[in-house]
C-alpha cells in the first residue's frame, strides 16, 4: 500500500510558527521511513491577510477536491481549523474519507482577544470541527482534559513537540559579563502573546524581542528600551537563545510553545507563568521557573544550572513526535 500522507492546512510554507515547524520536522523524518508527504495550503488558492492579522490567511479554497484526489494520498490529517481546513473537512465528509485531525493552538482565546467573539461560539465550531475526526491530536496531557472539559469527543491524543538539536545547542553562549542579565522573548509578535507583561517588566535587564507581527510597532513605540530585532532563524536565532540569560514565555494562551524548548536545547532556563503550555514543557526548578509574578520567576530562572537545564532538554525530541504521529494516522 502507498504511504503517501496528505496536509490540509491553512498556514503558508514560509511562516514562522509552531504549526510549520511541526510539520517540517516530522515529514523530515517520515520520509525517512518512507513516507511521501503532499501539502493543500493557501497557496494553491486565492488567499489574503485576516482584518489586523495578516499572517492568518483567509483563502478561497475552490476546486479543493480535484486536489485532494490528485494527492492519491492513504492518509489524510487536517491540521488547522481555517478556510482551508473546513473544505478539506468538508469533501472528505461528503466523499466518506477518513481523516485525523490536530488542534495546535488556543483559537477560542485568540479570536476573542483578536475580534472579540465569545469563546462559547468558537468552542462549539471546534467541537463540530473535530467531530468527525478518527483521533484528535492535540499538544500535552493538559490540552487533552481541557479540551475534553470543553464538551470535545471522541480519541484525543498527546502530542509531543522536538527539537532541532543540529541548530540549538549551548555551544554558541559567548563567555562575556554583561553589566545586566539578558531576558528574550522569541515569537509571533502579536496581542494573545502578553508581550506586554514581558516589554513592561519591573527589572534591571537587557530585554530582547525576536520575532515580528502586527503588534510589533505599537510595541516598540510604547517601550523604547526593549530591543526589537525582528525575525531570526537558523543559527542566528540559536545565538540569540545561547545568549540569553533566561528565555522569558509570557503567554497565558499558547498549548505548548516549541520556542521554549529551542530555549532550553541552548542551556536557558525558562521564566512564564503558571498556565497549561508552559506546566507540560518546563520542568519546575531544573528547566525553568513558573510563577504567578514573572519578576520571581525570573529571578529563580537566573539561579538555575545551565548544564542541568541543557541535560533535562533532551526529553524532547522529533523521534518521539513522529512515532506518536505515524501511529494515529487514519487510513482513508
């Protein structure tokens, strides 16, 4: 039998985010083992920016069937919930195909946030999204009960994120004093990302943001001492990450945060609050500090062994990502 895998998503190639890097990184893998893997994105449609979003992308996914046929793929898995995803979902119901399906991010907290749309709303198109699903694949034990809570149905899975220990490693730190500690944030430069309690925090440091998006201006008008260096990739962006003193994860939003174990891969601890996302990925008191008061968890986060932190790292792997994925896959 074919081992082809097709991915209906709503995010382009080029995109910075965890869904992108999840997917570039298993397919890395999956090849391996002699799987082939064909994408249905925006690109094949005409697409544009969401109103004050433009990296969510809004696409006019006419004709998806044709595509979906030509995949010839044996398996389906349809990643995110947007235009793209809804078609997929869509002609596969109505063809009797059988697909799997992940939830990655907070999208009911993130609409709110963005347009003000009730969380209940959004809550009960995801519960008629998913549905369907032959298994849910969603990012920690944690998400699982909450989407459970959340009225969800059905086989919902774990799914463990990686990292590429190729690119981030300890090796880049420079062996320098800094006057004061370096705190860096890392990621989409939007609202839902508490940006705000990173740039406005209460301490004596360096503070560096990496990353761009559509809150980034109004950021940097509003905190003319943060470092705005925008989008890093590569060993450059394990520079920054080495670099640092402590890697500072204020979201209360995000379900898992590979950022944060990019972080630690390079030997810094982790600062962020006590909330789903950041309880299944930093390990209290060795890879970091979780606390209601970021201020404290940054100074805890400064007393933490590097080598412990790197060491601890290394739980988080692609290999493991990929066995969970291969074996929940759904044949059509």
């Amino acid at each position: 039998m074919q081992k082809r895998i097709l991915i209906i998503t709503d995010n382009l190639p080029e995109q910075i985010n965890g869904v992108v890097t999840t997917f570039e990184n298993i397919s890395k893998i999956g090849r391996n083992y002699g799987y082939d893997f064909v994408y249905i994105s925006p690109w094949d449609f005409p697409h544009t920016g969401a109103p004050g979003y433009p990296e969510v992308k809004l696409s006019w996914p006419k004709g998806i069937g044709k595509i979906i046929e030509a995949s010839n793929a044996s398996h389906i898995h349809i990643a995110t919930e947007g235009p793209v995803g809804l078609a997929g979902r869509l002609y596969c119901d109505r063809k009797g195909y059988k697909y799997n399906t992940s939830y990655h991010t907070r999208f009911p907290e993130f609409v709110k946030k963005m347009y003000g749309v009730p969380l209940s709303w959004t809550y009960l198109y995801l519960r008629w999204f998913h549905k369907h699903s032959g298994k849910v694949l969603t990012t920690t034990p944690a998400m699982v009960k909450d989407l459970v809570e959340h009225g969800f149905r059905g086989k919902i899975i774990p799914w463990t994120r990686g990292v590429d220990r190729n690119t981030f490693h300890p090796e880049y730190r420079v062996n320098r004093r800094h006057p004061r500690p370096v705190l860096l944030s890392v990621g989409r430069v939007s609202k839902e990302k508490g940006l705000d309690d990173f740039c406005s925090l209460k301490y004596d440091a360096t503070k560096i943001v990496v990353g761009d998006g559509p809150y980034r201006k109004e950021l940097e008008r509003k905190y003319p001492d943060v470092q705005f260096v925008g989008v890093k990739r590569g060993r450059e962006l394990a520079e920054y990450y080495a670099n640092a003193d402590v890697f500072v994860f204020p979201s209360v939003n995000d379900t898992f945060g590979i950022v944060m174990i990019e972080a630690m891969a390079c030997g810094t601890p982790v600062a962020g609050y006590h909330v789903t996302g950041p309880e299944d990925v930093v390990y209290q008191g060795l890879t970091g500090v979780l606390d209601d008061d970021l201020v404290t968890a940054v100074d805890r986060a400064l007393m933490l062994d590097r080598e412990v932190v790197h060491a601890n790292s290394l739980d988080w792997n692609w290999g493991k990502a990929w066995e969970i994925f291969e074996t929940n896959l759904i044949n059509k």
